[in-house]
C-alpha cells in the first residue's frame, strides 16, 4: 500500500514552475528543484516523473491558467468589449513594464527555448496560442456587434494582430525596453484599430 503524501503537490508546481520561469529549462538541474522543492529524489520522481514531465506539468498549468486568465477578462456583454480589450492590452503593457527582473512570460519563455525541439512544449504552445486568439476574436466580435469596431473587418486578423502585439511587448519588455515604449506600443496598436 502506497504512503500518502506528506507534502502539498500544488505548492511544489508552483516552486517548480518558478525554477523553470526564472532559470529555463537548460538552467534547471534537478538538484535545484529538490532545493526549491525540499522533496527528495524518490518522492519527486515518484509523484511527478523527470525533469522533462515536471516541466511538461507546470509550463501546462501555467498555460491553462493564462487561458482561464485572459477569458476572464475578456469575456462578457458585446458592450463594453472594446473596453475589455483595451484594458487586456494595456494590463500586459503594464505588468510587463513592471517586471524588473526581467523574467517574462514562462509561455512565451518556453516556447522559445524548446518549441523547435519538443513537440509537446511545441503543441502546448500552439494550443495556447489558438486558445489566446479565440479569445481575442471574440471580444473584438463583441465589440463590432456593440458597433465600436468597424464591422466590415475582419475580427480574426485583428484578434491575431493584438495578439502578436501583446507577445512583441513581452519580448520587448524582456529586452529591457523602457516603460513608457511599452506603453506607447500598446496606445498605438489600440488606437489603429478600424472604427465605425
């Protein structure tokens, strides 16, 4: 009969994700995350597997949550989507401008580090991505249907170009763009978008 766990799984992928955010995969040895993590190399691989499928769960976890993050904030009534969208723009711009450390987005991180090389970091990635753009699709649908985005656009092209716009000021924020280039990128981009 197997022990029951002495330690709290969800405390451990958070430390764990964080190891993997700060330092990458390359950069992550286990020995660091049985520091992060206090458990010992049995208990590790026993509830969690390699380094491989830890980083596989929290860079998973971490997506999800995004995803669940975003359509938070993005869903709603077709008035007000506008505002939702702008501010969705505007909170990456911010939060990004704020992270001194520079660490950026662990998605973003991820999927530059392996996507090349590990298919399940690629396909993690990907369906993110496309979950992110449905998102943005439907609020920018939202907001045409409230009649505050020309109707005649395409809400598709406009959701993928907000949604490169947001990835390119987290790039650009982990580059150590200044705060107000951020911002200015993210008033920018919203102020292109077609009106009525």
């Amino acid at each position: 009969m197997a022990r029951p766990r002495s330690f709290d799984e969800d405390q451990v992928l958070r430390a764990v994700r964080d190891r993997f955010w700060s330092t990458g995969y390359a950069g992550t040895s286990i020995d660091d995350i049985l520091r992060d993590t206090g458990l010992g190399k049995g208990s590790l691989y026993g509830a969690f597997g390699d380094k491989h499928q830890l980083f596989l769960r929290a860079f998973g976890d971490y997506c999800d949550g995004l995803v669940k993050a975003v359509g938070g904030r993005l869903e709603g009534p077709d008035r007000g989507a506008l505002e939702r969208l702008s501010g969705q723009v505007r909170e990456i711009a911010a939060a990004t401008a704020s992270d001194v450390s520079l660490r950026g987005c662990l998605l973003a991180n991820g999927a530059a580090e392996l996507s090349g090389r590990d298919p399940q970091v690629e396909a993690i990635a990907r369906r993110t991505f496309a979950a992110l753009e449905g998102l943005f699709t439907s609020c920018v649908a939202a907001a045409q249907r409230a009649g505050d985005i020309d109707p005649d656009a395409d809400p598709a092209r406009l959701a993928a170009l907000l949604l490169a716009v947001v990835r390119g000021i987290e790039a650009l924020g982990k580059g150590g763009s200044s705060p107000e280039s951020l911002h200015a990128i993210a008033d920018t981009a919203l102020s292109l978008l077609p009106r009525p």
